[in-house]
C-alpha cells in the first residue's frame, strides 16, 4: 500500500501552516504563512514564464460546443532546489495519480477560480484548484480552521493517546467509543452478527485487540519522539546571513529524527516487507522524497520551515498508517454522525445501484468489486473519480479507506475522452446509458436510483445548463426513480441568479456545499444564496435553492488514488459522496424508497443538523448531513409501534400509539421480558419501519418480525428511543435536543435490574438574587417494573401529576387549572409510591410540600415587603391517592384525590393578624384528568379539579358552610408543524376558582342599643371570586444541539377589581454548554 500525496501550491500553504501551528507562537505561524504566500507569488511567477506539465492552460473552445474540461487533482508540490542536495528519483510506489499517466498524454486543461476568459457553459469537476488564490481566501485565518492543531496532530494524544482515546474517548477528534463503534459487543463481540467470519476482517478477536493495544502504546511514544524532533529542529540557529550555525545543534536534530524512523521501522516494518516484498527503508525514502528531502542527508532537511516539517509529519503519519491493519479513521466519519455499525446494520449497500458520472476507477483493486457497470471512456481524470467512489464504496477490510456504503453496486460512466473534453450532452448520454442497463438481480427495480455528479459549471452552485439537463424530456422518465447529487462548486460564491425549472418533470435534487473540520461553512464553498427555481419568472416559497441544499465536510479528507494509494483533496466533490452513501444506505433498508426519491431527499433533509441561522438558510440549506439520524425515525411522535415481549419460550405482540408509550415510560420489565419493538413512520407518499431493540438480549440480535426474513435490530435507535421517551414526547427525534418541555430527563440501570431516572429542571434566580433549584426528581424501579418509588425537591405537583402536563404555570393556582389545590402545597420535598396492579393500572400514593417565604415574593416596594414580612410564611402540605388507568393504546385517564393543609391560609390566602386565619383550613380535591392521542403528532390532554374547603375552628374566621371551588384546563399539542422536532402547544385554563362559600365571623357587639347589652354577633359574607380564563400559545424549536428557541403569548381576564386583564408576549433563546 502506497501514499500519495498530491498537493497545489496553496494547499500546501494551506497545510503546512497548519501543520506548523503546532509548536509555534501567533507570531511564528503569521511568519510561516508569510513565507509560503511569498514563494507562491515566487512559483506562480515562474509559470508564468514558461509552461511546464504542471501548469494548466485553458484551450480554444468552439463557440458552438459545451466544453466539460475536467479539474485535475491537487497538483504534485514542487520543493525549490537545495544546494547540495537532488531528490531521489520517484520509485513505483511513490508516483501519484496524475504522475502514472502516460508522458504522451495531453495535459488536462482546467480553469482557475480566477480566470478571466472563462467561457460561457465551461464546467470542471468539483474539486478545489490547485492555484486558488492565496492562504486567506483558500481557509481563511488559520485558526478558525482547527483552532489549535493539538487537537489534530500536534498533540499526539487526543490523536491516538491510548487505546481509550483512539477507538475510545477521542474526545478532541470523534468523541466516544460508543458514539463512534458502539458498543465492544456488536461491533466485535458478536462478530458472527457483525462482521461474519472474524477471520477475513482481522483474525482472531484476541489478537485484533491485543493489536489495538499495541498500536495504542506505539503512538502514545512515537508522539514523543516527533515533538523531539520538532524540539531539536526548534534549536537550530541562522546567523546574520542566513547561514546555520554549526553548533551540534543539526546533528542533534538528525539523532532524534533516525530514532523516530527506527521506531516506525520496528512497529511497520515487518507489515511493510510482508505487503510490499521491500525493504522499510523504501517507504521511509518514499516519504522524505515527497517532501524534497533524504533522510540521510542533513542538508536537505535543516534549512526546512516549521511548516514543511508539519506537512512531512502528516505524510509520515498517513504513510504508517497503511500498515497499521485497520482501516483510516477520518474527521468526516464523526461530523456526519456516521460509523461502520451504522453501515454494518443497514446493510452496507448491497442491495443499492448507484450510478457516478466521473472520472474512470474501475481499475481500482478495491473499488473495482463493486462496478457492475463502466461505461463510456477510461481516462483517470487525475484518480477524480476513484477519490469520489471510495468515499461511497471503499471496503471495510483493515486497510485504505472506509467508505460509507461498502457493499454497493456501482454503474459508472465516464464522459470525459482522452482531451479531457466533454459536453453537456456526453454527460446526459451517461445518465441514459445506466438507466438503461436493466440490472436486475442487484435490487428490485434493477435500476440506478441515485446518481452522483460531481461536477459543475464555473461561476454557479446549479446553472442553467445543468438545469436543463436534469429536466431534459429524454431523462425525464427517470424523474420518479432518480435522486441527483450534486457538488455545489468551490468558487467561494454565493447565487443569486434564478433558474428556470420545469416543475411538470421536477426532477429530484440535492445540492452539497462543504463544510471544514471545526463545522463552519469552508471558504472555497459555494452558497445557495437567494437563487430560486423559478416558473413563468415567478419565485414560490418552498423552491428556493437552499431548500434544497445540505452540507458535509469536504476539506482534506482521505480518498482512494486509484492506484492502491491514499491522498489527502478537499472539494465539494468530495462532500457529495457522503449524502450518496447515506442514501445508498436507506434504498438498501428500505428497497421501496428507490421509487421514491423525493422521500428520499425529505428524509436527509429532515435529518441534517441545523447549522447557521435557524432552519434552512442560504449559507447551510438544511444543515449537516446526520447519517445515523437519517437512517433513524424522523418524528418518534408520529409513528406507531408493536411491542414484543417474551412469555416462556416464545413472544407475544402488542400495538401501541406513541402516547401510550410515552405515558408508560420505560419500566424495568422491558429488561426481564426482552422486549422490542417494530415501528412505521410515514415520509412523503411511503413509509419507513424499523426494529428496535429495548433490551440487551435483543442488542445485536436479528428478527424477522417485520416479514423480509432475518434483518439486524437496529441498535444505534435504542438511544434515540430511550431519549425521545423520557423526554415525554418533547425531543420528537430523539437526538438530545428537547421541544418545549421544562423538564430535562436520563435514565440509567443499577446493578443490571433496578432501574433509576432523574427529572430535573434548570435552576433559576430568585428576587432577592440566589440562584435556587427549580425541580430534580429521582424515580427507582424495582426489577419486575411494578413498584416504583420517587423523590424529589421542587415542583410536587407536576411530579405527582406523573408529568403529563410538563410546565410548572399549569399547576400554579393563580394561573393554571391542573390540580392548583396541589399546586398550593408544590414547591420543596415530596416523594411518591406507585404500584402497577395490571398492566393497564398503576396506583399511587404521595406527599408534597411547600414553604413560601415571605422574602422569596418579589415584593416591590417597601411597603409591600414589610406586609409580606408582617404576613409571615405561608406553609403546606399535601397527601395524594390516584389510580391511572390505560383505556387503550390513545387514551388514558387518571383520577386523583388530594387532601391539603394549610397552617394558616385559606386557599392560599394569609391575613395580617393570626387570630383571624391563624388555624388554617384544610381542603378536599378530586381532580380527574385524560391524555388521547389523535395521531399525526396531535395529543389533547383534559384536567378538571372539583374541592371542598373547611376552615379551622379556633379562629375568628370560619366558614359558614363549606368553601366549594373548581379549576380545569384542556391543552392541545402538534409536534411536527414546520420541521420534525418542533412544537405547538395551545391550552386554556381556568384557574382555581371559589364558587360557593362564606366565611362568618363571631364578635362581641352591642345587641340592645336600649340597654348597652353586648353578646356575640355572627358576621357573614361571601368569598366567591369572579371566573378567569388564561389562554396561552407556545411555539418551542430546537436549533442545535445546544440551543433552542421560543415564543409565547398569554391573556389573563380580567377576575376581580385587584385582577385586571393582561395580555403577555415574550420569546426566549436557551444556549446549553
């Protein structure tokens, strides 16, 4: 295995100033940048004096013909000459792409971003041109790109570190072992389930992870080692004239520079001899000779610059690697939420056709086993084609690169001939010929259903031409069984120029910008922009460019040369496979979507993670591609499921909607009876279904229970499942990005049986300034799932209410109507006990309690503090006994009875003097409450409260007869109104409301004004209050995966003459860190 590097002049500014930010001060890399900028004014001088095969030159073009002259790849960079010193002469294993094709061969033209004389319809492919402009336009400033490269290379311990923090907790690179293989078990522990045969992929279990360890322990040192050489290199001086000073110091430099290769020779050095049948020394030639330098010879290496030593660094880093026995990891794999146990589930794309209109690769070693098809003619194109294929195809065998749809079958059609020349027309005679082949056997319709096309015209995300092209009435026949994936082009630009569409064929399209490492949109990306697909001239919402535009990363990513070898390209070019692949993956799972590709393109749509300004905008479209979340449900709240569970030696099923899934939360009996579950959603004019595992006998296990013989439970869901319940419905996706919803959930099991959820809130800021717990709740599940105990400090009510109505103001008795009686006595400790008594029955029992300060009101002025002060606190408890029964899989009800105490109010109504109110009151509640589900993502939740009120009798206040009040609410929620994980939430309450009663007061008075007689006078007067309806609409949109955001509205009635009418609007924007 070989690499080779092939990179432009700015590109290798690009990475070498990258590279050198290692080690080196703001100063140092400004000088370093400085000083490559400078020699590529140099260079590109030079090319302009002479022509030479490494300059490109654009040719005459026929007005009448639409020239497609293909973009080469990166070209080779060019070390100026050093004194004393000549290269070694390329061996076999070190020539790149470009360099294997044949001397007699026409040089390629091409079009720098930059030209002039461009003419019009003259398109390339997509990748970036070797001679775009200079280090600021190329990646902007150097930080933004990585920030500090620590993090990538310089640092070799996020980078590899230990075997944790390599397939483990490479959190500066790709997160968690869990979130990048799974789980140990169903990436190599069923190996059977998930690989096969363990002994194709890597051997013996054993020795694979021993290997990993050994790797580990390697790159844990030879990270040492390269920092000394950079140490040692760091201590070379110039003096005045730019002459080393012969110190020791270059001898030194080159000690520690032999003592890093002896170290790769030993770990590599016996896989190198074993592959290539060549001595290491060859590869460690190979490696330095890319860079203008002998290992052996000082000269040619002491005068290199900090960012020449970080290119080599790379080289040698990638080179090693070949022989490491596993395959590439690459930054794209963990910005595009994508791992092979993803790809391994799905299918890995065997039942998929794709078709590439590119650059020919069918000679690829490799990639050569998934084309069924190659047509057209057999120039490599610069290895364009093969960089593209492998990032969809490339094998999961322990070497290379990995790609994301290994098992895939490729039709593919080169349009380009011998001159590097093609039209418009060569490239829709590609397009016909493979959906023409009938290639059945390889999927249902025996027809291509994706084709990825990346090229593009110059001065464009989509021009015209190529909008004529895909509704052309010879391809439009196609229309319904086609999605184009397109490359958006690296000019840097941004549309502004409408396109006439033809929306009677309305061919299906996504276009792909690209994104660097650190997410932000990379600088020599194209933009959608405010361009649109226009009819009669005519823009309508919805057909705008962006709206359909996703982004994936597409800056230095590792691809197939072609020839057996790796390069290092960045381009939209490459940001377009990785949306193929996805796809591929869903028309392999699901066959039927390739008849559908509109559903197709809804569902990457609907999965990518937003990026920029909220929803889709004219820099990012949708967002990034999501590949683990395009291959999940899009709106858990939408679906509906079947439960399987076991019963002795076989399983028996049972429907459920969303909501009664979400009213049952996940008990612990999930576990002991080995449940999981099928579900179907509905995308566009199809659906999807999936099979999920809910507990870990079924991890890793295959079922057929959705009828299509044995398929694999598709694991990566089983955290999506568990998020999206827990957080009652509100995180619609289960991507850990809640709706609206107060409360915040997670789950875990203790000791493998008791089950344990905590329920929190954010704390908030009280009025005299602490910052104070709002609600955390933790809830244990005993192991058969019937009994449950739960305590908390906060928000009693709605803990005790199980958490159907999630906001804290429904429960709040001078705003809501769910239960306020409650609400009066919510707000510090309670704890419940439930029991399930049938599966459709739970009863509990529970106690809350509350103590509103006197100076935790926001009393605003003096006056009012030293009343609320004279007033005193206001204390509460309250008991609960409620029974909730399951009437079907939509509908619940729930009845709750409530006795509450209050030491010295009524109602929650205190007066100044003790003697009046001193005793308290005591009040009896039954409130009765029903959730339904409608479906479609439309829940209605009902609450009516019904209580009986008697005051103490050693006051001076009692009442005469019972005190009777009433409060309700009826709450209606729609998930899924603009985007999957949105939310509308509409309610309307009454609060608690007195309707009957008197209180009467007993004073000694004057009873015979003839005599002056004094006895006790019963006063009586009525304490009924005036009815008042609250109306409130919130709106709730989760952005990213750290920020959300809301609008709200509320109307209060007026109630009596100290309650007036009020009308609120307000919005909030939440940033999680």
């Amino acid at each position: 295995m070989k690499t080779a590097l092939t990179y432009g002049t700015a590109s290798v500014a690009l990475m070498v100033s990258l590279m050198g930010t290692a080690h080196a001060s703001d100063a140092e890399v400004a000088e370093a940048i400085a000083e490559v900028v400078e020699e590529t004014a140099e260079d590109q001088t030079a090319n302009d004096d002479e022509q030479s095969n490494d300059s490109f030159r654009i040719g005459p073009v026929a007005p009448e013909a639409l020239v497609l002259a293909p973009e080469p790849p990166l070209a080779p960079f060019q070390y100026p000459a050093i004194a004393g010193y000549s290269a070694p002469a390329p061996t076999a294993g070190n020539l790149s792409a470009i360099e294997s094709a044949p001397v007699t061969a026409p040089i390629l033209p091409t079009l720098s971003a930059n030209a002039t004389n461009t003419p019009d319809g003259t398109v390339t492919l997509r990748s970036v041109d070797p001679l775009y402009g200079n280090i600021d336009p190329f990646y902007g400033n150097i930080n933004p790109f990585y920030g500090n490269i620590d993090a990538f290379w310089g640092d070799i311990n996020p980078f590899y570190g230990n075997i944790n923090p390599f397939y483990g907790d490479i959190n500066p690179f790709y997160g968690n072992i869990d979130a990048f293989w799974g789980d140990i078990n169903p990436f190599y522990g069923d190996i059977t389930a998930f690989w096969g045969d363990i002994n194709p992929f890597y051997g013996d279990i054993v020795a694979f992870e021993g290997h990993l360890d050994n790797l580990s322990t390697f790159w844990q040192s030879h990270y040492q080692s390269i920092d000394l050489v950079e140490e040692r290199f760091g201590l070379i001086l110039l003096d005045g004239n730019g002459v080393i000073i012969r110190d020791g110091a270059p001898s030194r430099m080159m000690t520690a520079l032999q003592s890093m290769i002896d170290e790769g020779r030993t770990q590599f050095g016996a896989a190198y001899t074993e592959k290539t049948g060549q001595s290491f020394d060859v590869l460690v030639n190979e490696v330095f000779a890319r860079h203008g330098a002998n290992p052996n010879d000082r000269a040619s290496l002491e005068y290199m610059t900090k960012s020449e030593r970080a290119m080599l660094y790379l080289d040698w880093h990638d080179a090693l690697n070949q022989y490491a026995g596993i395959d590439a990891v690459d930054h794209w794999m963990s910005a595009i939420n994508w791992t092979p146990s993803v790809t391994e589930i799905q299918g890995g794309g065997s039942d998929t056709i794709i078709g590439i209109i590119d650059g020919s690769f069918a000679a690829d070693a490799d990639l050569g086993n998934n084309v069924i098809y190659s047509g057209g003619h057999f120039n490599e194109v610069g290895g364009h084609g093969a960089g593209v294929a492998s990032l969809i195809a490339g094998a999961h065998d322990g070497e290379g690169v990995m790609g994301i749809a290994p098992d895939v079958n490729i039709a593919t059609y080169n349009p380009f001939n011998q001159q590097g020349t093609s039209n418009w027309g060569s490239v829709k005679a590609g397009i016909e010929e493979l959906q023409n082949l009938h290639l059945h056997g390889y999927n249902d319709t025996g027809k291509v259903s994706i084709i990825n096309l990346s090229l593009g015209e110059k001065g464009s995300v989509l021009s015209q031409g190529m909008a004529n092209l895909l509704s052309d009435k010879d391809l439009a026949q196609y229309a319904d069984n086609t999605v184009y994936v397109i490359a958006a082009g690296n000019e840097g630009l941004t549309q502004t120029k409408n396109l006439n569409w033809d929306f009677q064929v309305d061919p299906t399209f996504i276009m792909v910008g690209a994104i660097d490492p650190a997410g932000d949109i990379a600088a020599f990306s194209n933009r959608p922009g405010s361009a649109c697909l226009v009819q009669n001239g005519v823009c309508n919402a919805g057909n705008e460019l962006y709206m359909r535009t996703v982004v994936a990363p597409g800056m230095l990513l590792a691809v197939s040369d072609g020839h057996g070898g790796v390069s290092r390209v960045s381009g939209t070019s490459f940001a377009a496979p990785l949306v193929s692949g996805a796809i591929s993956l869903l028309h392999d799972r699901w066959q039927w979507l390739a008849a559908h590709p509109e559903a197709s393109a809804e569902i990457i749509f609907r999965s990518a993670r937003d990026l920029g300004a909220p929803g889709p905008d004219e820099v990012y479209g949708w967002g990034l591609l999501d590949v683990a979340a395009s291959q999940s449900p899009l709106n858990f709240n939408a679906m509906s499921f079947t439960m399987y569970q076991r019963a002795g030696g076989t399983y028996f099923s049972v429907n459920h909607s969303a909501q009664s899934l979400l009213n049952m939360g996940i008990p612990a009996w999930w576990e002991t009876n080995d449940v999981f579950f099928t579900g179907f959603e509905n995308v566009g004019d199809t659906y999807r279904d999936f099979s999920i595992p809910a507990s870990a006998f079924t991890i890793g296990k295959s079922t057929d229970a959705l009828g299509r013989g044995m398929e694999r439970f598709q694991d990566y869901i089983n955290n999506r499942f568990a998020t999206w319940i827990n957080s009652g419905g509100s995180d619609s996706n289960g991507d850990g990005l809640p709706g609206f919803t107060e409360l915040r959930s997670s789950d875990s099991n203790l000791n493998g049986e008791w089950a344990l959820r905590y329920d929190a809130m954010a704390p908030q800021y009280a009025p005299n300034g602490e910052l104070r717990l709002v609600h955390g709740a933790a809830t244990i599940t005993e192991p058969s799932g019937r009994a449950s105990f739960t305590f908390g400090h906060g928000q009693g009510a709605m803990a005790l209410s199980g958490n159907r109505f999630g906001v804290i103001s429904d429960h709040d008795p001078f705003t809501g109507g769910v239960n306020p009686v409650l609400g009066l006595a919510s707000g510090e400790t309670f704890m419940q006990m439930g029991y399930q008594i049938t599966p459709n029955t739970k009863i509990s029992v529970g106690f809350s309690e509350n103590r509103d300060d006197w100076d935790e009101f926001n009393n605003t002025n003096p006056e009012e503090a030293l009343l609320r002060q004279a007033i005193g606190d206001r204390p509460a408890q309250a008991f609960t006994l409620d029974i909730e029964q399951r009437v079907s899989d939509r509908v619940s009800v729930n009845a709750q009875y409530t006795r509450l105490n209050e030491v010295n109010a009524l109602l929650g109504t205190q007066t100044a003097s003790a003697a009046l109110l001193g005793g308290g009151s005591q009040t009896d509640a039954m409130t009765v409450s029903a959730t339904i589900d409608a479906g479609n993502g439309f829940t209605f939740d009902i609450s009516a409260t019904g209580a009986r009120t008697e005051t103490a009798r050693d006051q001076l206040f009692t009442n005469a007869g019972a005190v009777w009040s009433t409060a309700g609410q009826v709450t209606a929620t729609k998930r899924g109104i603009f985007a999957g994980n949105d939310t509308l939430r509409l309610s309307m309450a009454q609060p608690l409301q007195v309707e009957d009663g008197s209180l009467e007061v007993v004073s000694d008075q004057v009873i015979n004004r003839e005599t002056g007689e004094i006895g006790a006078v019963t006063q009586t007067f009525g304490i009924e209050t005036r009815r008042r309806i609250t109306t409130e609409a919130v709106y709730a949109m989760p952005l990213t995966q750290s920020s959300e955001f809301g609008v709200f509205s509320r109307y209060v009635s007026a109630g009596d003459t100290f309650n007036e009418a009020g009308f609120v609007v307000g919005g909030n924007f939440n940033i999680r860190f």
